[in-house]
C-alpha cells in the first residue's frame, strides 16, 4: 500500500508491466533476458520471433499442432490449468493468455531454417501463412489495477515466484528513462524504489548510498550512508580491511596465501555458495566429439587433492552444487580413477604406456587440437596448471594453454570457437536446481555446445510436477543423465570468503551472497558485538 519511488510517487502495477516489457525488448538487448523466458510470448518477443497466421481464417498455429513435446504438455497440463472462472477478473487479454501456446518462428534465419529442417510437421503447416512479428503487447503480463499485477507463464515453473526476487524483474522507472534516456542512471537524475538511494557513484572508485526517506519500511533502516568500493584485486580489499578503511567485504574471497592465519579470526566468514566451477569440453568438434575421451579426462583429475590445495572449495563430481538445496539428492558423477582415465584413453585409440622413468606417455594424442582456454583472472592461472598437470601426469598429455581476456574469452567460448576445453563457472540466479540444469535446456547458450532432446523431455516433465519431492527426483535423473554423456568436467562448489568487523550487525553469509541493506546497522555497544560466526561451509 504505501511502496514509493525515491521522488515520493507511487509504484503501480503499470510500472512493473512497463520494466518487463523494456526488460524483455530486444532493443534493450538485456544478457539476463533469458530469465523470463517462462512468461508467455516473453522468449519470442525478445528474440524478434514471429506468430505464423492463416491469411484467410485469422487462426493462428499452435505449438501442440506440429510440436510432439508441445501437445504432451497441453495434454498433462489440462486438468491443472487455471480456468477464466477460476481467475477474476475476466478480460480480453486474460482470454487471449489462456489460448494454447502459439507457434513461434525464431528471428533468427539460421535457426527458423534449423526448425524447418529439423520438423517437417512445421514447415507444412506454415505453408501459405503469413508471419505476424511478437510484439510487447503480446507479453504475459497485465496490470489488473494499481496494486495488483497478473503474469501468465508458458508452461509450469515452480521455482517462478523465488525468481522474481532477481534484479531483473525490480521496478525502474519509465518517466526517469524517457526523460533522460542512457543517462537515468546519473546520481542527480536516478528514481529508485529500495531502502537506499544513489547519492554518488564515481566509476571504477566508489558508490555511495544513502538512506531514502520515501522507501514504504523506512522505520526499520539504521544506517544513513553506505559506501562501496569497487576493487578487483583480493590482496588490496584486504589490506584497505586491515587498515581499518573499510568495515566489510562480501564478494571477495581471501587470499589464498593468506587463509591459514585468517580463517581461524573472529571476523572470518563463509558459506557454501549457490554456484559451481567446472570446465567444457568442446562437443562440437575435435577429439572431444568422443564421450571416452571426456570421461578419461574427468576420471584423471583429483578433486579431494584439489579442494585441499584451495582450501576455499568443496571438490564436486555432480553438477548441481551440494549442500544447497534441501531435499534435493545429488547425483554423484565419477570420482577420481587414473586407471580407468587410461583405458578409456586405449579404447579410444590413445593408449597411455609407461616409460622407463615410470612417467605415463601417450604419443598420438593429437595436441595440436586441443587447449586449455581459460582467462587469467583470480585463481584462474594457478588452477589450469593444476589441471594440465594432473593430466600429463596420469594421462601422459601435456596440454598447451591458451589465455584470453575475460570479454574476448566469453565469446569466443560462447561462439565454441576453441579448441579443446575452457574455463566456466555459473552462480545460481534463484534458489532452485534448475538454475543450473537449464544451462543445457534447449536454446540455451553454453560452452560445451551439448544439448540433448531426452535431456530436455526429462526437464519438462519434472517442471510439469507439482510434487515438489518427485520434481527433484526427476531433476536428478535428468543431471545424472547429463554427467554420463559427460560434456563438462565439475570440479568444485565455491565457497563465499569475507569478513567483517564484529560492530557490523546484520550481514551474514548466504549461499547467494545477497544482503538485506535495511537490517544492517553498527552496534555501538561492545558487549553485543559478534564473537564469531560458524564455518557453514565445512
């Protein structure tokens, strides 16, 4: 009821049907797009998708017509769907989003051509239609009145709600932008809705924060100023930490060198992050086309031993990161077997000898066509000679590397334009496995170039579940599914390293490292500051 913008206007429902349409325009060209994608229309709007039209009839083709997958959905959703007389009130438009999901051609010519070729049953039924552009007012999203807000999905997502929570889904306000266009985000000029407003940001330096007097929970927040200072480089936070500049970090880790002597301090932190670290074989083409070879590459890396020597992270042979999500039963993939490693290596026409040093060779491994392509930042360098060691030790290959910087890296590993294997990571966007198990769905975009049609038949059927516990049982089947075809190599769960001093109430760790700024405060009594906090992460 009382939820203000920064200048004291109202937020309304229209403002949210206004961030989602601008959120999902392909103009904006937004990289976290993709994450309301479960919305109806949402996908083909924002990729410049078409509806296909019959030019004579008015009707529209439908998914389930000429997609098998589509009409097994239609078909196991109809007793559960949400009816018009369920869901007041009733208008044009609810009407219009609980019509059967309309086909949609991708923008894309190379990927309508790949949708023809790939099903017959549409390229028939397009035949003599016309293309009809997915536009904004398409989107599954209406403003019932000011204060209520109705969003119909394309399908059963379970995990919706917890995803909205993301920043890409927060209100931004439309006349700030239409006013002052790229610039809206100026200090002077910024309209934001949180218990802080901006009040400077100098890039690369600082951003500073202050308390907003028109945010709907204002009583609640203690602190008047915030100041956060971009720095890259862990050595540096943390001696501005030790010298007293700063009172907290929270996205960084502690150096390595330095964790022995910092863990054991009252103001150290840390939690199992919602992420994970692994490496993508390049499925597309070169040797790793051929699933042996990736699994003796995984078979041959240590990750107890590597854990250990990171002292930050938790060795992972699955996909989904443990200890994250309750209820949900990890599959395990293969464990370190060097032996194993050597076989599969022989099988696959690379045999492994030993020579009279007792090292292990294997002289036809094509070397010329695979690297190890990563980008040095962080840990990221002592990490891959890590792993070129373990296989030129267990597997006799000597692998070359190959670094790039970050943004050169991401799309040329986005591109597969690599040869062999690349670094990847991803931290979860919401508190669900399939954060994780999406990153392989069907026109998602990941480094490996893996995608499998039984893969993503077993998503759909766990999303079409409302039994939670049977949903994540059938999640589990799907990852280990994936971890036998084995296109990536999992090696470990992160863990989020920080500190604070013990004045600092308020701010604890969390698996994704997000802080509610209004509960924060200094306590000024010493008797109540923080005596320590547990290692959540053991």
């Amino acid at each position: 009821e009382n939820a203000r913008w920064s200048n004291g206007e109202p937020i309304t429902a229209e403002d949210f049907v206004y961030t989602f349409k601008r959120g999902l325009s392909p103009k904006l060209a937004s990289r976290n797009a993709y994450l309301a994608y479960y919305i109806k229309n949402s996908q083909g709007y924002n990729t410049g998708g078409s509806f296909v039209r019959d030019p004579k009839t008015g009707e529209f083709v439908l998914e389930k017509d000429v997609i098998e997958e589509a009409a097994k959905a239609a078909e196991s959703a109809s007793g559960n769907a949400p009816t018009i007389e369920d869901s007041k009130p009733d208008t044009p438009f609810h009407r219009y989003m609980h019509e059967p999901n309309r086909l949609v051609l991708s923008g894309d010519d190379t990927e309508r051509a790949g949708q023809l070729a790939t099903n017959p049953k549409i390229k028939d039924a397009i035949a003599g239609k016309e293309l009809i552009p997915v536009k904004a007012e398409d989107l599954g999203v209406e403003a019932i009145d000011a204060r209520t807000l109705r969003i119909t999905l394309r399908q059963s997502a379970p995990f919706f709600l917890g995803l909205l929570a993301h920043q890409f889904f927060r209100a931004v306000p439309q006349k700030a932008i239409e006013k002052y266009g790229e610039a809206w985000t100026q200090a002077d000029k910024i309209i934001s809705s949180g218990a802080f407003k901006l009040k400077e940001w100098t890039p690369y330096d600082r951003l500073v924060v202050e308390k907003n007097p028109n945010y709907w929970d204002a009583g609640v927040v203690r602190l008047t100023q915030l100041t956060f200072y971009p720095v890259k480089d862990s050595t540096t936070i943390m001696n501005l930490y030790k010298a007293g500049e700063i009172d907290a970090f929270l996205n960084h880790t502690v150096p390595h060198g330095w964790m022995d002597v910092i863990r054991p301090k009252r103001d150290y932190m840390d939690a199992v992050e919602n992420g994970n670290d692994y490496y993508d074989f390049n499925v597309r083409s070169g040797p790793f086309t051929d699933k042996r070879l990736r699994k003796a590459f995984n078979f041959a890396i240590d990750k107890e031993a590597f854990a250990k020597w990171r002292k930050t992270v938790k060795p992972l042979t699955g996909f989904v990161p443990t200890g994250i999500f309750p209820g949900y039963p990890n599959p395990q993939g293969d464990s370190f077997n060097p032996e194993r490693a050597r076989q599969l290596m022989g099988e696959a026409g690379y045999p492994v000898t030993k020579g009279a040093d007792g090292k292990y060779v294997c002289k036809n491994f094509p070397i010329d066509q695979v690297e190890i392509n990563y980008n040095p930042d962080g840990m990221n360098v002592p990490i891959v000679e890590y792993l070129q060691a373990q296989w030129k030790q267990n597997l006799g290959v000597t692998l070359p590397l190959k670094s790039m910087e970050f943004r050169t890296f991401l799309n040329v590993r986005a591109k597969g334009d690599y040869k062999g294997i690349a670094r990847d990571a991803w931290g979860g966007d919401y508190m669900d496995p399939f954060t994780f198990l999406n990153l392989f769905y069907a026109g998602a975009e990941n480094g490996s170039g893996w995608h499998d049609p039984k893969y993503d038949a077993m998503l759909d059927e766990a999303n079409r579940t409302t039994d939670s516990k049977k949903r994540f049982e059938l999640f589990a089947k799907a990852e280990a599914y994936m971890l036998e075809e084995q296109p990536i190599i999992p090696l470990d769960t992160p863990t989020v390293n920080w500190m604070k001093k013990p004045y600092v109430k308020g701010m604890y760790p969390n698996p994704l490292t997000l802080h509610a700024w209004k509960y924060v405060y200094i306590e000024y009594d010493q008797a109540k500051w923080d005596q320590g906090t547990p290692n959540m992460a053991e």
